[in-house]
C-alpha cells in the first residue's frame, strides 16, 4: 500500500524541517513506497522554501489559510491509498510506518488509525495533564463508538486513512476550519468502516498551544468542539490562533530527532 503523507504548513520555518527528516527517515528505514506532500498554506516566511531543500518532497500552495483547506488540497493531489496526516510541529517516532502498515495489513475493514501526541517541549506536569485528557478522551471513544455508535476519535496531526474511505463519505468537511475537524472526520469514516484510536500510535508534537492559551483553556475548547461535532455536527468555536514558535529542534528527544 503506498502512503501519501500530507503536511499542511503555515509559517512552519522553525519545525518543517525536523517533521520532514522524521518522515523521510521513516520510509527509508522500511522503503515504503510513500510519498511527501508539503501544502504551503499561506506561509509568508521560509517554510516552502525549506520543504523544497528536501529531495522527494512535493510542496503545492493552497493559498485559502485553513487546516481542512489544506488538508483537502493536500488529498486531491496524492496518489496513495492511505493517507497519513501529519502536521508541521509533528515528529514520526522510530516504527511509526510499522504500526500504520501492520494494521491496515491484518483489517480490510479499518479505515482510519489515529494516536495520542507525545508533547516534547512542555513541562512534567503539563504532560502529566495532558496524558491525563487522553485517557479520559480514551473513554469517551469507547462510549461513542461502542455503546452510542454515534462516531470515534481521531487525533488530528496524527492519522491516517485510506483514500477509498474518504472518497465514499464524500473527502473533508468544508464547515469545519480547525477545531472539530478530526471528530467531523471520525464521525462520518465510522460509518464506513473501523476508526481505530490506539495508545501504541504515538508521535510527538510541539506544546506551543499549551504555553499560549494555557492547558486548561485548550482542553476546555477541545472538548467542547468534541462533543459539538460529535451531536450536533458542526464547530463550536469557528476561529482559532496561530502559535509560532523559535526553533524547538535542539528540545526533540533524542529518538525523535533521529
């Protein structure tokens, strides 16, 4: 199954580069037949010009700014059958691409896999917290999916899905611009097929939204978003911020910058 990996990017300059080699050394390690889709999303720094540095790399534009904007740009010009979208601040730990093949492999009927961030940058206590939401998160999955039936759980940055799926509930939700959009996306591939969210699917991620908002005030609109998608199947909070941050690869743990 060939992998297409869609990065979207918005003034991503300090960390494009430390996502790129994570992904590429990936699929060097296994030779996967992959490839690297960077969407330049309005970026008006380096970030296209980095992605470029890359071999193997495709950078396109989608010049409206917006994650599913760009995350359906991204899709429309990949060719693989399962899809991995990954963001510009995520880091692909070693077996990674393992994890994703081996599960697609053993079930025809799985048609997304998602898992939690690892964040590398914030505090001991924050990621205590926030690996404290992801098992709470983790129960509200189950619930839904095996009890309501009413959707899933998708880690947004860290997913994959198969291209056949997408095409049957119709690709991504234009309503959606940020928040909600991976519970919009879980919702509807659950009708299709097993979405899977699994704690050995791990990658990591910068905590930047954490240090900008505060960690109580990002959970609270998570989760809200979360249940809005869910039920009343549309965003509760329609804007977002932008976080950016000075270089942070010289903070990846050690397997992660490999």
């Amino acid at each position: 199954m060939k992998v297409s990996f869609v990065i979207p990017a918005y003034n991503e300059e300090a960390l494009i580069g430390a996502c790129l080699k994570s992904v590429l050394t990936e699929i060097e390690r296994i030779k996967c037949e992959a490839e690297v889709i960077v969407v330049n999303n309005a970026s008006k720094d380096a970030t296209k010009k980095i992605a470029l540095s890359f071999f193997n790399v495709t950078v396109v534009d989608e010049p409206i700014k917006g994650l599913v904007q760009a995350r359906r740009r991204g899709f429309l010009v990949s060719k693989g059958e399962l899809i991995a979208n990954i963001d510009a601040d995520t880091v692909l730990p070693e077996g990674w691409l393992d994890t994703v093949l081996s599960a697609f492999s053993s079930s025809s009927k799985l048609v997304a896999l998602s898992g939690p961030y690892i964040y590398y940058d914030v505090s001991a206590h924050t990621r205590i917290l926030t690996s404290t939401f992801y098992r709470v998160s983790y129960l509200f999955y189950i619930l839904n999916k095996c009890v309501l039936r009413v959707g899933s759980m998708l880690q947004g940055g860290n997913f994959v899905v198969r291209r056949s799926a997408m095409n049957k509930i119709g690709g991504y939700n234009l309503d959606f611009s940020f928040y909600g959009e991976d519970t919009d996306l879980a919702r509807r591939l659950n009708k299709v097929g097993d979405v899977k969210f699994s704690f050995d699917l791990p990658a990591y991620s910068s905590g930047r939204r954490f240090k900008g908002e505060g960690i109580f005030l990002v959970g609270w609109r998570y989760s809200i978003n979360f249940l809005w998608a869910t039920f009343m199947k549309r965003p509760f909070t329609v804007d977002s911020a932008d976080f950016r941050d000075e270089c942070l690869e010289n903070r990846l743990p050690e397997n992660a910058a490999k």
